[in-house]
C-alpha cells in the first residue's frame, strides 16, 4: 500500500513539475519568430523591404551599385559610430538592418533623408546613410545589423 501511495506521489510531482516547466517556457508563436526565411527574388535593385522579425521591422535593401561605391568612399573618421561599408554587409548589393532608430525608438523612412538612398527618422532628425551608418541627428549609434546568413543565393535566414 505505502507502494501505490509512493508511486502516486511521485506521478503528482511529475506532473506538477511539468506544468511549471512548460509555464516557464517560451511560448510556441515566440519560438516560431526566433527565425525567418527571406525570399531575396522580388526585391528589385534600389528597393527596401520590410519585414516583421520578433515585433521589430527588418529593412532589406538591395542597393545599387552607385550606392555602394558612394557608401565605400565615405570616409570613416568623419563619423559618429565609425564602421566601413564592407563590415556591415556579407554581399555589398544587400543590406539587412533593424528599422528602429537608435535615439528613442522610432522607425526611420527609407530611401529618404539628406544622403541619398539612406534612411530618415522625422521624430527627431535623424538621418542614417545607405549603410545604416548615423550621419546626423541625435542618433547615438547606427543602426543595428540583425544575425543572418545566406542559405542561398537568393535566399537569407534571419536569426
């Protein structure tokens, strides 16, 4: 008898357990955002894409080639948050960044601001260069490159 009420007891810690466990636990739309596949084949040259990845906009850019030779030739000193061209890109014909603005928060317009090809934030100014790079404004940093790489040629996993 002290047997069965052991092995009830233990059934009833199991369980109970478990459901604190799966409590704790991220739930399933959370993990399903964790990564995204992007399809790269309908965004034309000089177009940005937007896409959700865990609440936040994902701008993708397919840049032109007068854009990147534009971005390569900015020199870095003269920036707030110096990094080169090629260190925010794995292929200089896309850039992937997170659309939230580094000041307070706010999404930037892209193709838009005092650099062309860059991305402007009217909430306060800010203007980011088609690197993503702060070229005026409040910004205190650029903005953020999200994990990727690419899976395909046309294809990129975000996360």
């Amino acid at each position: 008898m002290s047997f069965v009420a052991g092995v009830a007891a233990l059934y009833g810690l199991k369980s109970h357990a478990l459901h604190y466990i799966q409590f704790l636990s991220p739930s399933r739309d959370i993990v399903v955002e964790a990564q995204i596949e992007i399809s790269l084949r309908d965004i034309t040259v000089g177009k940005v894409s937007v896409f959700k990845w865990r609440g936040k906009p994902i701008f993708v850019y397919h840049r032109p080639p007068f854009i990147i030779e534009q971005e390569k030739l900015v020199n870095i000193a003269d920036l707030r948050d110096p990094v080169h061209d090629d260190e925010r890109t794995k292929r200089s014909e896309w850039l992937i960044v997170i659309g939230i603005c580094t000041h307070l928060g706010c999404v930037p317009i892209p193709n838009a601001g005092i650099v062309p090809g860059g991305f402007y934030c009217p909430c306060h100014g800010s203007h980011f260069d088609a690197a993503g790079r702060i070229r005026k404004g409040p910004a205190p940093a650029n903005l953020e490159i999200p994990k990727y790489k690419f899976l395909t040629d046309d294809t990129i996993l975000l996360g």
